[in-house]
C-alpha cells in the first residue's frame, strides 16, 4: 500500500513563515538577511528566530561579512536544505493533484 503524500511533507519546512523563507533562498546560492525580511514581510526578530530553526535542522548556513565597512549577514540553503524543498514541494503537488487517493 502506498502512503498518503502528506508522510513526505517536512515538518521544519511546513510552516507558512519557514516555507516562505526557503522558497527565497531556493532562488539564489545566497541572499541578505534584510532582503529575505523584507521579501517575506516579517520582523528582523522573527527572521532571526525561524533561522535558527532551518539552520538547527541544517538546512540554511548563515554568512556574516562586510560589504564595505558595513557588516551584512547573507543566509543560503544548504544542499540538504535544497532537498528537502524540492521533496516538500513535490510532496505539495502530490497532494494538490489527488495523489494517495483510492
């Protein structure tokens, strides 16, 4: 017997905040801190909270450095991280099109 898709969705990933997190940086190798904050329409707080989370689960890396003088943070998927969207999402479309259904 085949389970239902939704066995395959990532818990860490799930969230609506985290899910919108991820979904930026799958579109670059790395994106700044405040860019993704102000792409996912939340607080530095809640961002600096919901990263811990991904990078705990090991799927985001956080980069500190300078552009210039100024220190930025960058924040970038790791490959693990990278997988487990892509299975997240492929979860998602198994779901939205009937997938486990009798």
């Amino acid at each position: 017997m085949v389970s239902h898709p939704r066995h395959d969705l990532d818990d860490v990933i799930h969230s609506p905040v985290r899910m919108s997190i991820v979904a930026v940086l799958a579109a670059a190798d790395r994106v700044e801190f405040a860019f993704v904050r102000d792409a996912v329409e939340i607080t530095d707080p809640t961002l600096s909270k919901q990263v811990t989370m991904l990078e705990k689960a090991g799927y985001v890396e956080v980069i500190k450095g300078y552009a210039g003088k100024r220190p930025r943070t960058w924040l970038k998927l790791t490959p693990e991280g990278r997988e487990a969207f892509t299975r997240h999402l492929a979860a998602l479309r198994a779901i939205a099109d009937g997938a486990g259904l009798p």
